[in-house]
C-alpha cells in the first residue's frame, strides 16, 4: 500500500511556476518531436496570407500635413468647416503656392506691367497644365477649386491706369474707385532699397500666386501630386525665356519627396540585414557551414515573416500603408535576432554540460523554460509601448505603432515556430578535430573544445563580475552614472517643442530651399483666416460687439490693423456709407459685389429669402507680422483662439493651413507625460505579473525609467527637439529599455531562488546566462541601424538615433549599473524547491531520423 506522506507547504508562487513548466513541457515535447512538421504548417498558414501581395498593388499613402494632425485637436475642427466653406471635403482641400523672384536672389524684381504680365503667363501656364496619368490626360483647372488670386489679377490691371485719380496703388493698402484693397497677400519684401516701404511698389523681392485645390480621393491626389510634380521640376529648371525665377511648394510634392526618403531607407534595410547576416556569421563559429546558413535563415526569417504577415493582415482588413512604417522592418528584426541569440546561447550551454541520456532528452524543454519568461516580458512590454503608441494624436504614427505592436506578437510566435524548430533540426558542431585547427589548440591537451570554451567563458564573467563589484569598480560605476545623469538634466531642460514640414523629406532635396523662402515670407506677412457669422446691422449693441472683436483680432501683437485685413463686412459697410444708404440691412450686397470688380465674392455666402439678403458666413482675413519659429507661432494662434472665445454668439473659428502642425506643437508635451505615464503602468503591472517578486520587477522598472530618461536628454544634445517624431520614439524606446533590465532582473530572479551562497555568484550566474547574447544582440541592432545614418531624412534618423543611444545605454544599464545596485540587494533563502516534472518518457528533441 502506497504511504501517504504530507507535501511541503509550495507557496503560491512555487504553485504558479510548477504549472508553468507543465505547460512549457508540453510546448518543448512537441516542438522538439515535429520540428518539419511545425514549419510545413507554419509555411501553409503564411502562403495565403502572403499572397495578399500579389493579388493587390502596394500603395503607401503620404500625407504630410494631415498625416502628422492632431486627431483631437482644434485644427481639425477649424481645417473642416473651411473645406465646408468651399464646398471641398477635409480631405481634399490643398493650399499651394508659387514665389517668383529674380534670378539674382541679392537683387528684387522691378514691377512693372511687363513682369505682371509675365508672372500672369506663369499663373495661366498653371491654370491649364496638362500631364500624363496612367494614360490619362489630366488639368490642373479640373482640380482646382477657384482661382484666389484676386488681388494679383486686379493689381495688373489698375496697374495699366494707374494715371487715373481715382486708383490709388500705394503699398501696402490700395483703393480703386471706392474699394481697398491690401496687397501684402501677394507682393514680399517691398521696396526693401528704399526710404519707406510705403508708396508705389517699385521692388519687390517675391510675388506670390496662390492655388486652391481640390483633391478628395486617392486617385484625385495622385493625379494633384503629377501635377505639382510637373511644375515642382518646371522651376527646377530655371528657363531663361523668364524675366524672373520661380518656386513652389505643395503637400503632393513634399508627400513624393517623403516617399523617395522611405524608399531609400527601404534599400538600406538590404544593407542592414547584410551587416547583421555577416556579424551572425563571425559569431556562429563553433556550426558547421550548412548549419550556419540554416540557423541564420531561420534567425532572419522569423521578424522577416512577421513583418510580412502583420502587412498581410492590415492589408486584407483594408488598413493604409503610410512611409513611416518602412522603419517597421528593422525594428522587428532587431527584437527577432534578440531573441534567436538568447535561445542559441542557452542551448549552447545546455549542450556543453554533462547530462544523462534522459536529461538530453528534456534539453529543448529546460532551454524554453529558462528563455521563454523573459522573452515574453520583452515582447509584452514592447507590445504595450506600440500599444500606448497607438493612442498617438497623429494617425500616421497611430498606424505605425498598431503595425509594428501587431508585428511584435507574430514575431514572439514565429521565434518559436520557425528559428526553434531550425535550431533543433540544424544545429550542428563542427569536428573537435577540425576546431582545435582553427583555434590552434595544441592535441596533446587533450581538452575538450566545449568544456574549455565554457570554463573561459564562466572564468571571464567571473573575472568581469569581480572587477566591477569591488570598491574601485562600484566606485566608477557610480560616477559614470552620475556624469551621464548630470549631461541628461542638462539635455531635457534645454529640448524646445518644435516641428515643420522639412523633418519628413529628404535635407538633399530642392524643396527645401523652397520651403525656406516661403518660411522667410512667412516673418512678414501671416495671415489667419476668420470664418464667422455677421451682425444685425439693425442692433447697434450686435455691431458694435462684432467690432469691437475685430479690432482686438486685427490689434493683437504683432498684426498690422485693420490696413492690412481683407475683411468684405467692413467693405459693405464703408459702401453704404459711401453711396449714403439709409437702409441698415444686407439687401445691398449683390449691387455691391458687382460694382467691386475684384473677383473676391467667394469670400461671403449669402442666400435670398423674399427680398431679404442673409449672409450664412463670411471669411474674412487678419494679417499679422509672421515668426521665424513654428512655436511661436503655435503659441500665438492658441492666444487668438482665446480672444474667440469670448464671442461665441457669432460661432467664429480661425483658420490656418499650419494649423494641424501647431495643434501638434502645443499638445506634445502633454501627450508625451500621458503616453509616458501610461506606458510605465502597463509595463510595471507585466513584469510582475511574469516576475512575481518584488525586487526584480522593481528593478527593472526603474532601469527603464533610467534609460529612458538618459535616451530623452541625449537626444536633446544630439540635436533633436520634442515633436511628435520624438514622442513615438520615446515611447518606442520605453519598450526596448525594458529588454535590458527585463532579461537581467528575471535571471536575477530566477538565480537568487537557488541559493548560490553568495551574491557575487548569483550575478556572475546572471552575467553567464545573459552577457553574450545582450552583447551580441545589441551589436546586430547597431549594424542594422548604421546604414540609416546616410539617409538625409529627420524622421527617420531620429529612428535611428533613438536605438543607438537605446542600445547603449541599455548595454550600459544591463552589465554594469544594475549588477551594482543588484549587489546592495539582501539575498533570499529559498524555503523550498519545485519537483522535476517531465510529461512524457519520449524523447523531447527528436533525432533526425525520426522525422524520416
């Protein structure tokens, strides 16, 4: 008869990971018996999906204004009931202009009418541009929504009679018969050589033209972009048969140009796997050739397959593609290679140890038992920072964030389903024989080449590990730390929030210099549109609260006064004046737009009732002395929004096209604290979850904190500011940190519990386990990351910049200033140990001839 003997009291963390090695059993028995026939299913699963390539074309959207808007902003609001205003949906609305300038840039144009109509040339030559799309003529008039050139047109022809005493064409507000007009929309940088700028125009450094168009599908965009490209390459050309030389800037032309930055950074991807293909290689050097090549296939090809799969996936769910998430392949790769070093490292050491024919067996199951954990805490934590990512206020580095959080969780899988199962059909030794030649190991030693290896190995940490735990190497450490925090203050506290166009196109491209001068114009004349209901001109206290918020818009700091505003309420207002019209209502206005010559009816909406005038809305301009920075200018529209909160009776919105760029500026900062917030919750609650301890979850936590921060002021001294490229990087970053300190604090964990004797021991054990593949996965990350240093993109050198430093202070953290502080740390005597469990007496590994 069978005693019954009382179990030890296991605890209910014992418990846990007793049924965690069951299940990790399970997995390792099956994975080690079927390895073709995981990667025969594997391979089934991922040729349909795949095949969402061939049946449907690529089609990556750029859109570098709306792309990078603030979903959540007031920009968004203000950008549609402008587009509503012209009937134009929020999508399709595209503002572009043209500056024409000498071909001198030290010297300004000469106006006269010979020039005007020449530039008048120009604009009609854009009006009705033609080009080829997809065997299909295209107009640029077909796409435009009116011409808004108004001033300009009515310009050159009072320029004509100007000798008549009723036309007036001072700088900057002219008159004609009874109207004025303000003309700093389309001269800049006026009679710069003169006394006063005030006056006829004599010079003037830029005229500006001015295009509205309507784009509001994919397809409408594309032809747009064929457009503006045929004019963007027009300018680039410089004809001599000009008086002047031209410029343009247009979204669609920096939307291409953002595209050719992404495919380039997609061939240097080429480059990358290749460094990182050959550093594998140099490592890989106890392998056979053949199982060299097969385990860095299978290292590869799993981020490479989960790339591919998570594309597959948002493809056939309809999701867009945007240029951003080209950065998606390197990342992945980086984390897959991470983990196939980890799980080739561990099964290298359970391979070298002396075991019995049963313990072989289980091999497989002790390796993923031991590297599973903390590859599900790396994989999780970066799952939850894209996932906090995702919540970005920008929708394309939303998209980014699903996608690569989506490519993460198919990688975790495919690292078991693909590089494991190549691991255990392909991993082969080389000959002792022919390994003691090559490392020129004298036979009479008679030593075994593994053992050798594993002793110099544990010999070196160890020598590491007491080096740097004696008082002069604590020491150090702690002053490096210490210099490195110091620097970090200093970089955080001078990062300035920023952004502008020019960080999402290639720095090699002439669009830059284009955005430059439309930049420089920017200083002089900044305009802000106003879209609001009018008065009852028969309420005097109605007129006279309108006009009082008129005038505290047109006298904010910086504006020019009501000389320099387009506002066609005032016009009709100062032509029932001038016709001396007893009538106080808007029966007038059809008369009035009539008489105006000046084609800037579109500005008003107006209906009929009876024989009563009712205006819906009007659209009028304030214009102000531009800022050379963008956050500036961002503060200054947040200021005027607040001025229209006082008046909400006339339900007013601004407008600016840079808008959604500013809403991006002012809100980074408080995003970046949120998602910030957010992500170390998430990722606290992971690790003790899977680290169900105190101290090493605690640890790591905040190392990431650490490295995180120190990532953040580095930054800043590399030259970066806080935009929403940053945010995401940041938020990226948070993930990666957490490999680091993950893979130290659970060896750490899992170390103390064997009760080593001391904590010198403990932490070379930590070192043994993860010291070579942190170094070897990180020095791969690097090799991958370098080729993006040659790409002339901001975006996408951020990126690259983020992962370096990420890297290395992650290196940093993980193997010399958390083994520090792990070394203040009391040790715990474990009270009990879990049973050895195996499920099944057939072998876990099967051997090659079993799969025959």
């Amino acid at each position: 008869m069978r005693s019954l003997l009382p179990l030890p009291p296991y605890s209910a963390e014992m418990l846990q990971l007793h049924h965690r090695q069951i299940q990790m059993n399970w997995i390792s028995y099956y994975l080690g018996n079927h390895p073709r026939r995981v990667l025969l299913t594997v391979f089934c699963v991922l040729i349909p999906l795949l095949s969402y390539f061939l049946i449907y074309p690529l089609e990556i959207e750029c859109d570098i204004r709306r792309g990078f808007a603030n979903k959540h902003g007031h920009a968004v609001e203000e950008l549609t009931k402008f587009s509503n205003f012209y009937n134009i949906s929020v999508g399709g609305l595209e503002i572009w202009g043209i500056l024409a300038r000498n071909k001198s840039t030290d010297k300004d144009l000469k106006i006269n009418l010979k020039l005007l109509n020449e530039i008048d040339e120009l604009h009609q030559y854009v009006w009705n541009y033609t080009t080829e799309y997809k065997g299909e003529t295209i107009r640029f008039k077909d796409l435009s929504s009116e011409d808004i050139n108004y001033v300009f047109n009515y310009y050159r022809r009072l320029l004509a009679i100007d000798w008549m005493p009723s036309v007036n064409l001072s700088y900057p507000l002219a008159s004609a018969f009874g109207h004025s007009f303000y003309l700093g929309s389309q001269f800049f940088g006026v009679n710069r050589g003169e006394e006063s700028k005030v006056g006829p125009i004599k010079t003037s450094q830029f005229v500006a033209l001015w295009y509205m168009s309507k784009a509001e599908t994919f397809e409408q965009k594309q032809k747009l972009q064929a457009v503006q490209l045929g004019i963007f390459k027009k300018s680039a050309e410089k004809p001599n048969d000009l008086l002047f030389d031209f410029e343009m800037f247009g979204d669609q032309v920096a939307n291409s140009e953002m595209l050719r930055g992404t495919l380039t950074t997609v061939k240097l991807f080429f480059i990358g796997g290749c460094l990182m293909v050959a550093f594998m290689a140099c490592t890989f050097t106890e392998l056979t050739v053949f199982s060299k090549i097969m385990l860095i296939i299978g290292a590869i090809g799993s981020p490479i397959a989960a790339t591919g799969a998570c594309f597959a996936i948002l493809g056939w769910v309809g999701h867009p593609f945007n240029s951003i998430m080209c950065i998606t392949p390197f990342l992945i790769l980086g984390i897959g290679v991470d983990d196939a070093f980890l799980l080739l490292n561990c099964w290298r050491r359970e391979e070298s140890k002396e075991k019995s024919a049963k313990e072989a067996q289980n091999q497989l199951a002790r390796v993923i038992r031991e590297i599973s954990p903390s590859m599900a805490i790396t994989s999780l934590t970066n799952t939850l920072a894209f996932g906090v990512g995702f919540l970005a206020p920008t929708p394309q580095m939303s998209s980014f964030c699903l996608g690569t959080a989506l490519a993460i969780v198919l990688d975790f899988l495919l690292e078991f389903l693909i590089f494991v199962p190549c691991m255990v059909l392909f991993y082969e030794k080389k000959p002792k024989s022919e390994v003691k030649n090559e490392k020129r190991i004298e036979a009479e030693n008679k030593v075994d080449l593994q053992e050798a290896s594993i002793s110099t190995a544990t010999f070196n940490w160890r020598s590491f590990t007491g080096l740097l735990l004696s008082v002069p190497g604590r020491f150090l450490v702690i002053f490096l730390y210490l210099s490195i925090f110091t620097a970090t203050y200093l970089g955080v506290t001078r990062m300035e929030s920023t952004f502008d166009p020019s960080k999402t196109f290639p720095s090699d491209s002439k669009l830059v210099d284009s955005l430059a001068s439309f930049t420089s114009i920017q200083e002089e004349y900044s305009p802000l549109n106003f879209l609001s209901n009018v008065p009852d001109l028969q309420n005097d206290t109605d007129v006279a609260i309108f006009e009082e918020m008129i005038h505290r818009l047109e006298n904010r700091e910086g504006c020019y006064g009501n000389t320099a505003s387009h506002n066609i309420y005032r016009d009709y207002k100062e032509y029932l004046n001038y016709t001396k019209s007893e009538e106080k209502n808007y029966n007038q206005l059809e008369k009035f737009l009539k008489g105006r010559v000046m084609d800037d009816g579109g500005t008003i909406k107006w209906h009929k009732e009876g024989n009563d005038t009712v205006i819906d809305l009007i659209n009028f301009v304030v214009v102000c002395q531009g800022r050379s920075s963008w956050s500036e200018r961002a503060v200054n529209v947040e200021k005027t929004r607040q001025i229209l909160v006082d008046y909400p009776q006339y339900n007013i919105t601004l407008f600016d096209y840079d808008g959604t760029i500013y809403d991006l500026i002012i809100t980074v900062k408080g995003e970046l604290v949120k998602s910030l917030a957010i992500t170390f919750t998430c990722m606290t609650i992971a690790c003790f979850v899977i680290m169900p301890s105190f101290v090493a979850p605690t640890i790591a936590s905040v190392a990431t904190v650490s490295i995180s921060f120190c990532l953040i002021g580095f930054l800043s001294i590399w030259g970066q500011n806080l935009d929403p490229v940053t945010m995401i990087d940041v938020i990226m970053a948070i993930g990666f940190s957490v490999d680091y300190s993950a893979h130290v604090c659970y060896h750490y964990y899992c170390a103390r519990e064997q009760n080593l004797g001391s904590k010198q021991e403990v932490i070379t054990q930590v070192l043994q386990a993860v010291g070579r593949p942190v170094i070897e996965a990180s020095l791969t990350t690097l090799l991958c990351m370098a080729p993006l240093f040659v790409v002339p993109v901001y975006m996408i050198q951020s990126f690259a910049k983020t992962v370096t430093l990420v890297t290395t202070f992650g290196l940093l953290h993980g193997l010399f200033f958390l083994p520090v502080v792990l070394y203040f740390i009391p040790l715990n005597t474990p009270k009990h140990s879990l049973p050895t469990f195996t499920p099944s007496t057939q072998p876990l590994v099967a051997l090659e001839e079993d799969e025959k």
